[in-house]
C-alpha cells in the first residue's frame, strides 16, 4: 500500500521529476519544499533545491549519498520514463496524484486523479509557494508547541485550515453512493421498491374497478 504521486520540480526553467510511495497529500509537497529550504542555508555546499529534494528522507533530514530508495521520501524519474508515468496516470488510479512545484512561478498545483474512487470529484488547487510554506512553517511551530510529531494528525490538522477535509469527504461521500449503487443491496433494494410500485399500482385498479 501506499500513497503514490509524480513529483514535477521545475526549477530555473528545467523539469525534475521524481516519484514518491508516500507523499499523494497536499501537506507533504510543501512540508518537503520547506525542509529542503532549510537545509539549503546550512549545508556546507551550495546546492539545488531539486538535489536537496531528491536526498531528503522521511524524517526530513539530508542523506548524502542517499539511503535505500524504501528509506527516501522520492526516486528521481528520468524525463524518458515520464510518458510512462503520464499514462498510467491517465488511464488508472494507482498513482493518486501530481504535484507541480513551480519555483519558477511561485506555484504549487495539486492534481488529484480522477481514477481513484475516493478523489473522482477532488479536481485541482493551485496554492501560492511562498504562502504555503509560511503556512507550513506555521503548523510546525504549532505542532512543536503541542508536542505533535505524528504526520497523520499534522496532515489533518492541514487539512481543516486549508478546508480540504470538507473537500475529501464530499469526494468519499460520492464514493460511497458509487459504491452503493453497484452494490448487490441496491439491486435488492431497487427490486423491492419496484414490488412496493406495482403493489400499490394493482391495489389503485382494484379501487377504481370497485367504483
């Protein structure tokens, strides 16, 4: 399992791209971003924010040479291999979202994949960069304040101050009532309402027979 999204990191007007196992959520492409500004005003060498991206692991920290690809929060996807990506995106659900972060632009986009049940009706969000690692930085020192370590309730949090959780539940929401409508209960169901109609449509006729 997993939460799979194409990373594109466009930066002085050249694409790097990157796959992440875990990162298809609206926190994790800014949490990232502003980790990586970070280390980028104290490594000892001057470096790119796309190579300090591509070194992070999932604790945020600097790992140089990298660790095993498991260990790190993205690979790095050769532009060749991008088409592939693109496609299976397209065309199925197992990568549930991109993410453009344009430094170029100042831009964050977030694409939710229409393939997966639980965003069919998610669309897009475009988020300024430098908002959104103010916002970032905000949340962490709320979280270090009330002893938050745990990412899961760092990204709800996120999401009830963006008002993307109403988003996600609308989206599970119309999940569901797909689900439901496939369902073997809802042939059941759509089968007993139909007696209840032509029960109703039989005891009609009697009565205006009777009259």
């Amino acid at each position: 399992m997993g939460n799979r999204a194409i990373y594109t990191l466009i930066e002085r007007g050249e694409n790097n791209y990157f796959y992440s196992h875990m990162g298809a959520n609206a926190l994790s492409p800014l949490l990232r971003l502003t980790q990586a500004k970070e280390l980028q005003t104290k490594l000892s060498e001057s470096h790119s924010l796309a190579h300090i991206f591509e070194h992070l692991d999932y604790k945020g920290q600097y790992q140089n040479p990298r660790l095993m690809d498991a260990d790190m929060f993205c690979e790095r996807i050769e532009p060749i291999s991008i088409p592939e990506y693109e496609q299976s995106y397209a065309q199925r659900g197992e990568l549930e979202m991109k993410i453009t972060l344009d430094l170029d632009e100042n831009d964050c986009l977030l694409e939710y994949n229409p393939n997966c049940p639980w965003y069919r009706t998610m669309g897009s969000f475009s988020i300024d960069l430098d908002a959104g690692v103010e916002n970032v930085r905000r949340l962490l020192a709320h979280a270090e304040e009330h002893s938050i370590t745990d990412f899961g309730r760092l990204l709800t949090i996120y999401h009830r101050s963006t008002g993307l959780e109403e988003k996600l539940e609308s989206a599970r929401g119309h999940m569901w009532i797909e689900e439901y409508l496939d369902s073997p209960q809802a042939e059941e169901d759509r089968r007993r309402y139909r007696e209840i109609v032509d029960r109703q449509a039989e005891l009609d006729e009697e009565e205006m027979e009777e009259q």
